[in-house]
C-alpha cells in the first residue's frame, strides 16, 4: 500500500519529466567524449570528430607496425605487475608482523604511515623524487619506478591487509604449531590462504594505479624504448606535427581494454560499490 | 569477529618472535622510508639550496637559506596559480564531484533497471580509464576545427581549451572524478531508515525539506569524508597538465606550477620551496581526516 497522495497532482508530472530530463543530459554529458573510443579506432579516416565514415581494422595495423606501441603496453604490464607482486609480498608480510605480535607503538606506526602516503603524492613530491632517483642512477630504470610506486602504495596495503589478518581467527596457527609448523609454514599454508580476498584486492588496486600513472615515468623515464603506454600516448604525433589520429584512436582502445575487462571483472564478481560506506 | 580472550595466549600465535616478526616487516618498511620519508624531508633541505638540473648550480648548490621562500612569497605568479588552485578544488570537487555525485545518488536511489545501470557505468567507466586516455578524449572533443563539441553547437573555430582554459579543466574534472562521490552516496543513503522518509512524506514534506530534515543529519559523516578526500585528490591532480601542455600560465594549477618551475625551467631548489607549501596543505586535510576516522572508530567500538 503506497501512501503518496500528490504523485497525481500535476507537480508530480512537471517534477519526473525533470527528473527524466536531467537524467538524459547527464547521460549526454558522461557519454559524450567516449563516443570517439568506441568510433575512431574503426574509423578508415579518422578525425576528431566521433562519427564512422567507413568501418576498417587498418588502424591495429599501423598499430602493430610502430616501433613504440606495443613495446610500451609490455612496459605498462612490468611496471604494474612488478609492484603490485613488491607491494602486495612486502605489505603481507609487514600486516601479518603488525598484526599478530605486539611492537611497541604499532598503531602509532600505522597511523604515521597512512598520513604519510595520503601526504607525500608524486605530484607533491616530484622533485625530491626525480632528484632521488637521479643520485642513485634509477633515472630509466624500470625497478626506480617500481620502486617509487611501491613505496607510495605500501601504507594503504599494509592497512587493508592488517584489518584482514585481524579479521582472521589465530586458531588455526596455534593448531597448526602444536603439529610442530614453523613459522614460516604457518603463513604460508594457512594465514596467505585466509587473506586472499585481501591479497586480490591489493593487487588489483595496485594495478590499477600503475597502469593509468602518467606523472611518475613521464618524470622517470627518458628512453622511448622504455616508456609505458601512458607516456607513448603522449607521443604519438605524425611529421608534420599533427597529431596521428589512427595510431591514438587504436592505441587508446587496447590500452583501456585491460582497465575496462578488470572493471567487468570486479563489478560482476562482487558488485561495484562502497558497502555501508568506505571502510578505511 | 572479535576475539578478546586471553590477550597474552593469543598473541603470536605462529611463533614468529620478535625478531623474525622485525624482520619480514623490514622491507616494507625501507622502501616506505627511502621512497616516501625521505623524499618528503628532503624537500626541505632542497627549498633552501640554489639547486637546479643543470649548468653550475647543478654540481655545485650552494645553499640560499630562505631566499626561496621569500622568493616564492612575493611572486605574483604564484599567488595566481595559488589562486587557479583554489578555483579547481572547490569549483571541480567540493562543488562539481560532490553535488552531482550526490544528485545521481539521490535521484537513483530507487530506480531499477536499464537506466541505472548504463549511468552508473558510463560515470564509472569515465573515473577508471586511463588518465591519458580521458585527456585526448577531451582534447578532441573540444577540437577547434574537428571537435563533437563545436559540431553540435555549431561554434567551429571555437578553440575552447585556449579560450578558457580553466571552466575546460573544472568541467573536465568533475565527468572525469563525480563516481566515487556518487558511490560513496549511493552507499550512505542505504543507512537512511526508509520509514522517517515515509513518515515525512506523510505529513507532506517536499524533497527538499526530506532531505534537509531527514536525509543530511543521517549523512553528515560521509558528507564530510568525501569532501575531505576528492579536495585532497583534486589538490594533488596532474592529469589537467596533458589537456593544457603546462605552458598557459592562466591554467598553471599548484601541481603543474612545480613541475614547469622545477623540471622544465630546471629550477629545482625554487620548485622544492613551492613543493613544501604543497606537502604542508596536504598535511592539515589529512590531519583532519584522520582524526574524523579515529573519532568514528571510536565511536564504532563504543
């Protein structure tokens, strides 16, 4: 039984064509500057503009041809997969310490770090950074921008990976030591096992981080043949200065597709939203 | 979850030991320390010197003691891009992000179905994608000559980028960040109890006295949290930088600011002096933030 007596009065109708008006524009607005994605990359001529006048894959062919796209996707995927694997070992192991033996000012240390990595962002501190990485000779080196990033994600793994291990019962330790474990085959065979839901989520924020970064190795890295997708997409400019509308259009699309799939991914498996609010 | 018994049995329960637990807790903790810690303290000395990237003062910085800082005090330029700063935060975050985030939320709090689900997508699908990406997206649909934009208001020759510089970044920023606001609404208006909404509506409150009433004394927390967040994000946002180039001084936000003082001029003891200002604003924010967290943690276990 719905109690609602003015939903026929004519405010009613003038509010929900409103409503239905907005959500039209709002729709507009966010649809908009994708519809050059999804038309230009199959577009034989493409332009600025996001209509297709004849459909064609030649465009993934002058992609395959350059010399710097597809190296810069695998440039993309180390630097992304070496620190998510930095940052999630690291901050597992740095969780489960914090987490299951008492050190002295513990959450203190946690507290700093967070407010630490919510502080120092790259685009704070990129001249200390660069200055950084120029004095230890990590200029062009991929493990200098693995390790930048690593240090930077650290904190907040560290902390989803503690409030998983505290979530997690210590019974099973203290069984599995009684069968004379050792330590280190306790985590290994049951505590790693208990927080992979942690373990996953870390990694793919992680990961996703790295790929879209564009400050850190654009700082970072010099040589061509070492710049990620992020950065080549800045370069991709014909000899007559224009910009090369084929090779940007492709280029985009295959560099969105891992974010997109990793997006279809999450939202089908667990749902995409914040449950009661964010957690940290 | 809360297991409180015996504290003194359960702890350690592998028996890792203090030392074992020191150590594998160690390399978190240096790469936090070398790449995190002191690149901030470093900041500090580096605002002092006459360090640039290259030519003498590159090998040979000398320190300048608060010359930088009175420098960067009394430069007009920076107190515009200080200023352009401010009109980005609260133009794209506080007001922009925030205020549509919560519309969407709002108006879709119910709605099932086809139309919330393509939403909720595309607004998604604009905050995951690239960085790099999203900026030539934006770049060729505001094109002078070629662009969608031009094209559907007829106003080709319009170089809108060019022309106005920052409404492009602030609108830019708000397609570009509005999900997690909308998400982080979505989720808090779950915890409005339907039924005072129903007992409103009953006695013929409109929306606006719903939400006033109702709805924002419920929220006032996550309202708090998000505006905390997205300013500190948007505060410490580069990607304005590959829509500009960095080079329009009307357009020059703090963060673009440091990087064509520091890296592309090479003046890298100024820029660490700029940068500082930076690191001590993102330090109040976060302070405040923290502190929200704590209390309501508090508050939770109470």
């Amino acid at each position: 039984m719905k109690i609602s007596p003015r939903s026929s009065a004519p405010g009613a109708v003038v509010a929900k064509i409103g409503r239905y008006t907005f959500l039209s524009v709002l729709l507009g607005f966010f649809a908009l500057p994708m519809l050059w994605l999804a038309s230009a990359p199959f577009n034989a001529h493409p332009t600025l503009n996001g209509s297709i006048s004849s459909f064609t894959l030649h465009n993934f062919s002058v992609l395959l041809k350059d010399p710097y796209a597809l190296p810069s996707l695998w440039n993309s995927l180390l630097l992304a997969g070496g620190t998510a694997l930095l940052t999630v070992g690291f901050a597992a192991a740095a969780a489960y310490a914090l987490s299951r033996v008492r050190v002295p000012g513990r959450d203190g240390i946690l507290y700093a770090l967070l407010l630490l990595s919510s502080i120092v962002t790259g685009t704070a501190a990129m001249v200390p950074l660069f200055q950084l990485a120029f004095k230890l000779h990590l200029i062009d080196s991929r493990l200098g921008v693995i390790l930048v990033f690593t240090g930077g994600l650290l904190p907040a793994a560290i902390f989803i990976l503690k409030d998983f291990t505290d979530n997690t019962p210590k019974s099973y330790e203290e069984s599995a030591r009684v069968f004379g474990a050792s330590p280190f085959q306790i985590i290994r065979h049951i505590v790693l096992p208990m927080i992979r839901p942690g373990l996953a989520t870390v990694t793919v924020w992680a990961v996703v981080n790295v790929w879209g970064n564009f400050l850190i190795p654009y700082i970072l890295v010099r040589n061509p043949d070492k710049y990620p997708a992020s950065v080549v997409l800045y370069t991709f400019y014909t000899e007559g200065g224009q910009p090369n509308l084929a090779l940007i259009s492709a280029f985009s699309l295959l560099y969105s597709i891992p974010v997109i799939v990793l997006y279809l991914f999450v939202s089908h498996r667990y749902g995409f939203r914040f449950h009661g609010g964010i957690k940290r | 979850m809360a297991r409180t018994a015996s504290p003194a049995a359960a702890e350690d329960p592998a028996g890792l030991g203090r030392a074992r637990a020191a150590g594998i807790a160690a390399p978190a903790l240096l790469v936090v320390l070398a790449f995190l810690v002191f690149p901030a303290l470093w900041t500090l000395y580096l605002g002092t010197t006459n360090y640039r990237l290259t030519g003498h003062a590159a090998r040979h910085p000398r320190s300048v003691g608060v010359d930088n800082y009175t420098t960067v005090v009394k430069d007009p330029a920076f107190h515009h891009s200080l200023w352009l700063t401010f009109e980005y935060v609260i133009g794209s975050a506080v007001l922009g992000q925030a205020l549509l985030g919560f519309v969407i939320a709002w108006l879709l709090r119910d709605a099932g179905g086809r139309v919330k689900r393509v939403i909720e997508a595309l607004v998604l699908l604009a905050w995951i994608l690239p960085s790099s990406v999203v900026a030539f997206l934006w770049s060729a649909l505001l094109d002078r000559d070629q662009g969608t934009f031009n094209a559907l208001l007829h106003t080709q020759g319009t170089a809108w980028i060019v022309e106005h510089p920052m409404t492009v970044i602030i609108i830019f920023n708000i397609w570009r960040g509005t999900a997690f606001s909308m998400l982080l609404y979505s989720a808090a208006l779950t915890g409005v109890p339907p039924t005072q909404l129903a007992t409103a509506r009953m006695f013929g409150a409109n929306q606006w006295q719903q939400l006033r009433d109702v709805v924002f004394p419920h929220i006032r927390g996550h309202i708090l949290t998000n505006l905390l967040l997205i300013s500190l994000w948007t505060f410490n946002d580069f990607t304005p930088y590959q829509i500009t180039g960095g080079a329009d001084s009307r357009s020059q936000i703090l963060p673009v600011y440091i990087y064509q003082t520091a890296l592309f001029d090479g003046q890298m003891g100024l820029g660490a002096a700029i940068a500082l200002l930076m690191l001590v604003i993102n330090l109040v924010v976060a302070l405040v933030y923290l502190r929200l967290l704590r209390d309501r943690r508090l508050e939770r276990v109470a």
